[in-house]
C-alpha cells in the first residue's frame, strides 16, 4: 500500500546530514593545517575508540544499563512479538535484553541489521497493554533497520575529536610553538569549539527527525499507528511519577529511548527527541490515513 | 546488501518502504510439486491444514477485508479466521489435498493483494506429519522474503535445526529456500504443542 510520503521530513534529514558532512571536511581540512603530526596520533586514539565502539556497541550499551538478555522460554510472548514484528519489517529477530528497572523505557542497540538487539525495561512491561508493546517494539525495530546506532556513532566521531580539541588541545600546543608552520593552538581551540558547537545542534537535530522516521516506520510495521502513539502518551505519563534516583542513573542514555528522561528545562534545540506532542500529532496524522482510506 | 539499500537505510526510509513493500503469493504452488519430494524422500506428508498469517491493520475497511477474505474461503471446507496472543490475525483452512491448501491460501493472500493488502502478509504454513507419527515439521512462506524456510519445532521452544537442513537441502531446487538461517523465525503457537495459529 502507498502512503502520503513525508516528504518534508526527508529533506530536512538530508539538510541536516549534508551541512553535518560539509561542517566536518572544513573542519578536518583545517585540522590537518593546524596541527599536523599530532592529528595523527588523536586520530588513531579516537578512531581506535569509535572502531570498538562500534563493533561492541550493542554489548557495550546493554552491560552500561544493567540489561539482561533473555531467552524465548523466559520470555515467550515478547519473543513472538518481536519475531513477527521482524519478519513484518524484513529483519532478522535481534536479540532481547530486559532492564529490571520501573521506569517504562526500551531502545534499541547494534552496529547492524545481524547484530542488533531490543531492549525493554520490566515497568514498560507493566505499564503497556499487547498492542501499545507491539507499536514500541516496532519503533525500536525501525531503528534497526536504519541502522541508527551506526549512523549516529559515525555522526559523533569528529564531534568528538573538537570536543578533545577543546578540552586538551592547549597540550598538543606546548611542544610545538617552535615549528614555524603551524598556527598558534589556540585558533584549534576556537575554530574546535565552534565546530563541536554547530556538531552538536546538528547532531540532536538529526536525532529527532530520526525518531520521526521510526515514529512512522514503527507504526507502519505494526499497522497500528493510535497504538503507538497511546504508548508515548502512556511512557511521557509515568516518567513523572516514578522515582527520580532510577532516571538519573540512566539519563546518558536518552539518545537511545524511546522517550528521553527529562531532566529540568531542556530547550527544544538542545532535545533528542522530539516533543511527545508532537509525534503523537503525526502519528494521528497516520492513523486518519489509514481509516480515511478505501480500497479501490 | 546494495549501496542503494544501505542509503535508503541511513536516510530512514526503509522500515517504511519494506514493511509496505507487496507479495507475491504465487510461490506457494512451488510446494504442489515439493509435497511430493517430501513424502518420497523424507517419509513426510502434507498435513490437512494450512494457515496464513498477517498482521492486522487498524482500519474499518481492512477489517471489511478479513470478512471478503472469509467468504472467499467459505464453501470448499472447514476455515475460520482467528487472531492469535500476540495479535497477530490467521486465516486457517482444512482441505484433503495439498493442492487445494495451496490454492486456497493463494486466494485469500490474492483477496488482501487486490484490495491494496498485500504488505501486511507476514507468512504462509503449511504443516507436514511425519509418516511414522511425532510431531510435524513446517514449511513456512515469508512474504517479505519471498522465500520458504523450513521451521522444526522440537520442544515447547526449541528447534531441531538439524531436521531443518536436512528439509533444505534435499527440497532447494524445488523451493525457493531462504539461504540465510537469520531469516528462519520462528512462529511459536500461543500453547506449547499446538500449530503456529492454535
């Protein structure tokens, strides 16, 4: 079946993708002017970094929340959920990792589509009926499929490096003041700054047309989009009735949950998610679609 | 993995584009042929039932659809249409003949392709018994794969893989058989024993 194609969600992934590319040559073109040699040796250092990073990625996230993985006989239904929930999306089943924690959450990890794996928290067990879990678990799979983890760690590597720069580069500029070639250090430092800052917009902006993406993939797997959207309603609902000391130790992992832990006043820029509002509002937008439509 | 899949990926368009993507159900009648391999060569029979599973969409007309697809199958023998724990609807028939299993499970998947349905097909079963008793094996269609895999259930949910390769490699040839084991879910029924629909 065709759907109305989100057509300004795409351009504003792919604005968002290009100035991220053409932020980072100019930036690495000027890294290689300024600081030469030592570019090197933090390029290997970080790169090392993304490189385990990435290829441990779904181990590494699961160990950092306390994620257990769990087999079909503990866990029957949510296994035959995902299964065809994946068969539905042309997925291989990921793996299945539960959280023993309160807060109602689940977010998805893995370098790729044969290395993934789905993870939920025992209070979004409780608190979502069969067809709200379905439509999380199908967000959660149209992450996998766009190979989100992946893309959002190479979207990060330079960020990361002008982050370093920022921090320690007035380290790399001690010992070299005597080569006539480079600039002085503290020109890395700003440019550096300026590009983690312009990165780091960037970055969370692409965050949240990503979750729009799955918003709208996970519902069109599921065929259920008013029950994803009940879910968001139902997760945003809970987050601020349960204890703040839970959510606080889990708060580095926003950019993975279905809903971000809020914590005080976070701007709109700043988000990675977009507001529950708002993705409900388009999640009705595809429901309607769905029920105005008449087979020919 | 092409370089345009993996672009459609990293822009966010796949999950919507695969699980909108149509089927192409006229593979079942591979199994017309594969039935009798089955029973020559490996000592098993097509059972009498077959069960097409897909995945519900919340909408009036979808719903008009399901009844469309029940009267389609009505007449030639026992079918129903029932929805199993995880939500998920089955369009089960009983027929004597493997053929008739085929093409009734073909004209029902046909009933959801002409009404704009055909993306929310997930899978066909079909069970064969082993002739000297014990539990039967499947044949499963995915529709998103446009393959068959086989699928041996041997405990409540545990698989004997080592019947599956045998069942692949004396029936690819005849069968259009997914080659990557990944892709071989498994359909547990909601009660341990049962067929993947009870």
């Amino acid at each position: 079946m065709q759907w109305h194609t989100d057509w300004g969600l795409r351009a504003r992934m792919v604005l968002t993708m290009v100035l991220l590319l053409v932020l980072y040559l100019v930036f690495a073109g000027a890294l290689v002017l300024y600081l030469g040699g030592g570019l090197l040796l933090m390029g290997l250092f970080i790169g090392g970094f993304s490189i385990v990073q990435y290829f441990f990625s779904d181990r590494l996230t699961l160990w950092s929340m306390g994620a257990r993985e769990v087999t079909e006989d503990e866990y029957p239904h949510l296994h035959g959920t995902v299964g065809r929930l994946a068969q539905g999306a042309d997925l291989p089943k990921p793996d299945i990792a539960v959280v023993d924690s309160r807060v109602p959450n689940a977010f998805a990890t893995g370098r790729s589509k044969n290395h993934a794996a789905v993870c939920v928290t025992t209070g979004l067990l409780e608190t979502l009926n069969d067809e709200e879990l379905a439509g999380v678990l199908a967000h959660e799979l149209a992450h996998v499929k766009h190979r989100d983890m992946a893309v959002m760690t190479v979207a990060s590597f330079l960020s990361t490096i002008a982050f370093v720069i920022v921090r320690w580069g007035w380290l790399f500029g001690g010992g070299r003041n005597r080569n006539q070639n480079s600039a002085p250090i503290w020109v890395a430092i700003v440019v550096s700054l300026v590009v983690w800052i312009v990165s780091y917009l960037l970055i969370r902006a692409l965050s949240r047309y990503r979750e729009y993406a799955a918003d709208r993939g996970g519902a069109l797997i599921c065929g259920n989009p008013a029950a994803l959207a009940s879910a968001l309603l139902k997760i945003d609902g809970r987050m601020d009735r349960v204890p703040t000391e839970d959510m606080r130790e889990q708060a580095e992992m926003n950019a993975f949950f279905i809903i971000p832990l809020s914590g005080g006043t976070i701007t709109k820029l700043f988000s990675t998610h977009p507001s529950t509002e708002k993705r409900v509002e388009r999640l009705r937008a595809l429901e309607r679609e769905m029920e105005t439509r008449t087979s020919a | 993995m092409g370089l345009f899949d993996t672009v459609r990926d990293v822009l966010g368009l796949s999950a919507e584009a695969d699980a909108t993507r149509p089927a192409d159900p006229e593979d079942f009648f591979q199994l017309n042929a594969a039935s009798v391999t089955m029973e020559a060569d490996l000592d098993y029979r097509p059972a009498d039932r077959a069960g097409l599973c897909l995945s519900a969409m919340d909408s009036t007309d979808f719903r008009s659809t399901l009844r469309d697809v029940e009267d389609v199958l009505e007449g030639g023998g026992f079918s129903e249409i029932r929805t199993d724990d995880h939500g998920y609807t089955w369009a089960v028939v009983e027929r004597d003949d493997i053929t008739d299993l085929t093409t009734e499970l073909y004209v029902a998947a046909d009933t959801l392709a002409d009404r704009g349905y055909g993306d929310r097909l997930l899978a066909a079963v079909f069970p064969f018994d082993p002739l000297d008793g014990g539990r039967p094996i499947y044949w499963i269609y995915s529709f998103k794969r446009g393959s068959f895999y086989p699928f041996a259930p041997a405990g409540d949910h545990e698989r004997d893989s080592s019947t599956e390769v045998t069942l692949q490699s004396v029936l690819d040839g005849e069968l259009d058989v997914e080659p990557d084991t990944a892709y071989w879910y498994s359909l547990w029924p909601d009660a341990p024993g049962g067929h993947p629909w009870e």
